[in-house]
C-alpha cells in the first residue's frame, strides 16, 4: 500500500516581445518587426511513500563507507593535501569506557566525633517529624 504525504504544485507563464529597435516602435509597420513569445508552465511534485517490513539487523552488523577512515595527522594535512589514510572496509571504532579517576584525599575534612554523631541524629530525629509531607495531614 503506498500513500501520498506531501504535494507542490507550480505555475508558471511568461510573455516576451523582441522588436528591431526604432523600427518596432513604428505604430503599423512596427508589428513586421516584432515578434511576440508566450510559455506557460506547470509543474507538480508528488511524494509517495511505500513502506516495506524488514527483519531487524544489529546495528554492527552493518558496514558503512566511513569505516576505518582516520584523521590526517598534521604533516599529511598540510604538505600530502590528504583528507586521510584510511583503509577500505576497515572495521568501525567501537565505543571505549572512561579512564578511572583517581580519587585524591580531601584536605582538612574530619570526621566527627561519636558524641557529635550522636547528637545530630537526635536533631535529625526531630526534624524528620517537623518536616511537612505532600497531601493532607489529619494532625
């Protein structure tokens, strides 16, 4: 089943006259020395679309024409007049993951006391139950 999504219709016209200038001017002889064009054009543009199903494929599995293509390096780009130095049908770079971070030791940061710890529990403890929750409250 194919069906129509878009359309463009175009017309056109176009009137010219060529004349022997001075002579085509004359009010009664002028129209021997003149000549008188007309055109008229139409143009439709119709887009169809055809759908077809397809067994689905992996996206690995599909090979592109830029495939294996490397960057020129900066010599190749200036004196070689090279885009690259690319390999036909070479493979695709895959995706790599990122180098671990290395975590570095923060500066001045104590933990607290047991005591302290103790005591912000309690006023978390109590500030947890002042804390307004979404809907309505029967208290």
């Amino acid at each position: 089943q194919s069906f129509m999504i878009a359309g463009l219709l175009s017309n056109s016209s176009n009137n010219s006259i060529d004349k022997t200038p001075g002579v085509g001017d004359l009010p009664i002889l002028g129209s021997l020395f003149r000549s008188t064009n007309y055109q008229k054009g139409e143009t439709e543009l119709v887009i169809v679309v055809t759908p077809y199903l397809v067994n689905p494929v992996n996206a690995a599995d599909i090979k592109l024409p830029t495939d294996g293509y490397n960057t020129p390096n900066e010599l190749q780009r200036l004196f070689g007049n090279m885009d690259g130095d690319g390999k036909s049908g070479g493979s695709r770079p895959t995706p790599s993951s990122a180098p671990d971070a290395a975590t570095n030791p923060e500066v001045g940061l104590n933990e607290p006391s047991s005591s302290q710890a103790r005591k912000s529990s309690k006023r978390d403890k109590r500030s947890a139950a002042n804390v307004p929750a979404p809907g309505f409250s029967l208290k």
